[in-house]
C-alpha cells in the first residue's frame, strides 16, 4: 500500500513541477467547459424549453459535466501504450508492484487534483456567470449519482487501458485512442445531453460504454430518469465494467506472451 | 524573387519527407482520416439536432448555419495541414534540438511551423470544397463580390490562425509548453463553428475583435451571405494583418531568449 502511495504523492509532484504546464492545463479545462456552456446559453436564449430541458438544467448538465469529465477521463493510461510499444514497460515489469496497481495510483493522483481545482474552479465560475443551478436534495439520489461517477470511473480504466494494450500486437497506438477520443467526444454526452438525438442514434448510445462516463452519472443527478431506467443503467453498466475487467485481464495476460521489448 | 523561390522548394521538400512519414503506416493514416471524418459528422448531426427543434439561431436559418460550420471546417483544416509541426515543437526546445533549426542557413520560424505538413488534413479538404460550394449554392443568390470577398477573408484567416500558430511557438521557447496552449487555441477557435451573433456580449465582441476568432473563422461566411459591408472586409484585412505582425514580434522576442538550455 506504501509503494501506491508514494506512486500517487510522485505523480503530483510531477504534475507541478513544470507549473506553467500545469496551469494551462487547468486553463484549458476551464476553455473547454466555458465554449460549451456559452454555447448553450446561446442556444438557450429565448427558449423557456428545449429538448425538455430548462435553461437551469441545461447549464447545470454542462456546468457539472465539466466536473464528471475530468474526473471520470482524466488518466495517465494512455502512457501504457507508449510504454510497451518504446519497450519501456520492461522497467515496470521488474519492480516489485502490480502493474495494474501503477497504472490505477497514477491516475488517482490525477483525479485528486482534478477533484481539488475543478471544485474551486467551478464556485469562481458559479460566482462570475451566477446560472440558474439545479441542485439535488435528495440524499439517495446523490448517493446513486456518486456511485454511477464511480462506475464510470472504473468503466473508463479499462477501457483506456484496452486501447493502450492495442501497443503489445501494434505500434500505432495514436490512432485508435484518437477514434476513441472521437468518439467520446459524442457519445459520452459532454457536449450535449444523449437524449437531445434523434431516436435511433440514442439507442445507438444506450449500447456503448461512453454513455456511462458521463451522461449516465448526470441524469441520475438531475433526478430525470425512472427508478427502473436506473436500474437498468446500473445492471448494463456494471455488465460493461466486469466485461472490460475481463478483456483487460485477458488481453494483458495475451499481450505480455506476444510482448518482446522491441526498442530496448 | 530567389528567396522565395529557395524557400518554396525546402518546404516543398520538407513536406514531401512529411507525407512519406505519416504515411508510412496505412492503418495510422487510415484511422486518423476516419477518425477526423467522424468528428466533422458528429458536429453537423450535433448542429441539425439542434436545427431540429428552432427554426432559426440568432436570425440564421439552418443553411447558413451549416455553412458558417463548413467555412470553419475548411480555415481549420488548411492551418492544421500547413502547420502540424507546430504540435511537435516542445521536444524540440526540450531536447534543445531546436539549435539545428537554429544553425541551418534557413528561417527557423519556417522549419518549426510549416515543416510537417499533414497529408490526413490534405485528404479532407475535397470534402470540405465540394461541400462549401454545395451548401453556398443553396443560400440564395450571391453576388460576385460577396464572393471576392469570402475568399479575400479566408486568407486573412489563414493569416490570424498563423499568427494563433507562431504565437504558440513563442510561448514554446519561453515557457517549454506547446500542448496545451495548441489545445487551448483549438478549444477557442472552436467557438467559431457557430456565428459569433449567437454569443452574448461582451463575449461577442470580445472574440471578434480583441481574440480575432470571428473575424478568422465566421467573417468569410458573413461576407458570403452579404452581411459584411466593405469597410468591415477593409477592416478586417488591417485587423488581421496588425495581429499577424504582434505575433511575429512576440515570435522574434521569444527568440532572443532562446537560451538551448537542455543541448
């Protein structure tokens, strides 16, 4: 348990070492979650309702997603591919730690931070832009909405991971992340609500794992889904996270027989 | 005359190297393109599902709308074919292999920007053309000169997005961060996808004017549509060109601090 912790204490140590890296980091987070809510906020004027969604559900989706996404995919994962493919994962190997164990402290350093500044960040921006915030009072709903974050969080992992793995029988690993990325940008809903689209393209959603990373946690928030859509979301979102767990597994298991430390 | 033509033939040069890397890998360059194919869909479905349920955006109906999309597409696409290598200059001041750049008989600013063209962007823009001249045919009846000036104004977004790109290489010398600034100027310029009238002031003019974002990507559109008068095409051009000329100053400043410390 040491090793991790020191593991995750050295991971923020590096992050602010190179602090105008770091600062511009946490700026453009705050780019990105200001372009999609000026945006909406546009979109919204002179509407008392879109897509069912108020103007203060709406900024509250957008203000918290900024919250849900860093924190749900922010990771140091996609370093694995990196890794493996530069033969450097032989370095790794060798030490006296679970890999995975790594991989998982790393990017829980990066979600503390994120936690830390995206909350400070997010009461600035509450204080300069005063929207119209939705906010939950029912205790259990908030516990589900922690839980599914959690889900998504883990869901995440794996399926980052996944992707990185793709450097043990490849070494373009760039580009599959970057369709991952592509993708993500759609269907994970951190740019508009899922159930903005059209049917057959939100059922499309419904059967990828991307719709738990951040829309899933957020309905839950807002309270607009039955208890029976929540549990169904639930039961499908944690048969995606054991699925990954598994092809995670299995493709590591494969991947280090196939794994020759090509470069070193 | 000489000069320019010497210099055409490096980065002709340099771009043939370019193309010849990325396409080394066919499977890379075959993800990326679908991958950057995918990211165009998913905004314009993203923009008719809004389109869906209002009939009009700020006064823009949903052509227009889709062409202001188009015309942001084709600047973008064009400053990421030109200056990819922008996004590769951080191991360069790092490593401090940036003194190669530095001794060779040429203007480092030309190696360091335009020195990595990317041909998945070069594949892109067929799409882009054809679609513009598509969606512009449908807006109505279009003057000549509305015409003269939407190209007139795609250059001069050509040239704001260089001085964006040359100003990112300046904060790479003096700051050794290249990353997220690039990700920082995308994420900004991506609020042009969509007029800048859509916007609540003071973010309107604040992004038109002061961070020229409109003027790069949503003015060629506007002139286009005739929205423009020619004392704000006149304007522009002087706007475009006194960023330009900033940003080779902070260009040249973060020059003279160049200290290839990591050689």
């Amino acid at each position: 348990m040491h090793t991790y912790l020191q593991i995750i204490k050295g991971t923020i140590e590096e992050y602010t070492t190179y602090r105008v890296s770091f600062i511009l980091w946490r700026v453009r987070l705050v780019v990105q979650l200001l372009v999609v809510y000026f945006m909406w906020w546009a979109i919204l004027a002179g509407h008392q309702e879109l897509f069912g969604y108020t103007q203060g559900a709406m900024l509250t989706y957008v203000l918290f997603s900024s919250f849900v996404r860093p924190f749900v995919m922010g990771t140091r994962t996609q370093e694995v591919g990196e890794l493996i493919r530069s033969g450097n994962l032989s370095n790794y190997l060798v030490r006296p730690m679970r890999f995975l164990g790594f991989c998982a402290s790393r990017d829980i350093a990066d979600k503390l931070l994120n936690v830390i500044f995206a909350v400070s960040e997010i009461i600035v921006l509450y204080v300069l832009l005063r929207p119209q915030l939705f906010i939950q009072t029912s205790a259990v709903v908030i516990l589900l909405s922690f839980v599914a974050l959690v889900m998504g969080m883990v869901l995440f992992f794996y399926f980052s991971l996944l992707i990185s793995y793709l450097g043990f029988w490849t070494p373009d690993v760039w580009a599959p992340r970057f369709l991952s990325f592509v993708f993500a940008e759609f269907f994970t809903g951190a740019l508009f609500p899922l159930d903005i689209l059209s049917a057959p393209l939100y059922l499309v959603s419904q059967s990828l794992p991307f719709y738990y990373f951040i829309y899933f946690p957020l309905k839950v928030y807002l309270g607009q889904l039955s208890s029976m859509a929540m549990l169904q979301g639930f039961l499908i979102g944690i048969v995606w996270t054991a699925g990954l767990w598994a092809l995670e597994r299995i493709a590591w298991s494969r991947g280090l027989r196939a794994y020759t430390a090509e470069g070193k | 005359m000489s000069m320019f033509m010497r210099y055409v033939r490096i980065w002709w040069m340099l771009t043939v190297s370019s193309f010849m890397i990325s396409l080394v890998s066919r499977f890379n360059a075959g993800v990326f393109f679908v991958g950057k194919f995918l990211r165009f869909l998913f905004f314009l479905i993203f923009l008719l599902t809004v389109f869906s349920r209002t009939e009009t955006l700020a006064g823009y109906t949903v052509n227009q709308m889709v062409f202001f999309y188009l015309s942001f597409s084709l600047v973008d696409t064009i400053a990421q074919l030109f200056f990819r290598e922008v996004y590769r200059f951080r191991s360069l001041i790092v490593s401090g292999d940036f003194d190669f750049a530095l001794i060779k008989p040429m203007n480092p600013l030309l190696r360091v920007l335009v020195g990595g063209a990317d041909p998945l962007d070069l594949g892109m823009l067929p799409l882009y053309i054809a679609a513009v001249i598509y969606t512009g045919g449908r807006l109505g009846d279009v003057s000549w000169v509305n015409v003269v000036f939407y190209f007139i104004l795609l250059i001069n977004g050509l040239i704001i997005s260089t001085g964006f790109h040359i100003l990112v290489l300046a904060l790479g010398i003096l700051a050794t961060e290249v990353d997220h600034a690039i990700m920082i100027f995308r994420d900004v310029v991506s609020m042009g996808r969509i007029p800048m009238d859509v916007y609540h002031e003071p973010l309107r003019t604040t992004m038109t004017f002061v961070i020229p974002v409109g003027v790069m990507m949503t003015f060629p559109a506007k002139a286009l549509m005739g929205l423009l008068s020619p004392w704000m095409v006149i304007f522009s051009i002087a706007l475009g060109l006194l960023f330009f000329v900033l940003c080779l100053k902070a260009w040249h400043y973060a020059l003279f601090q160049y200290s290839s410390a990591s050689s």
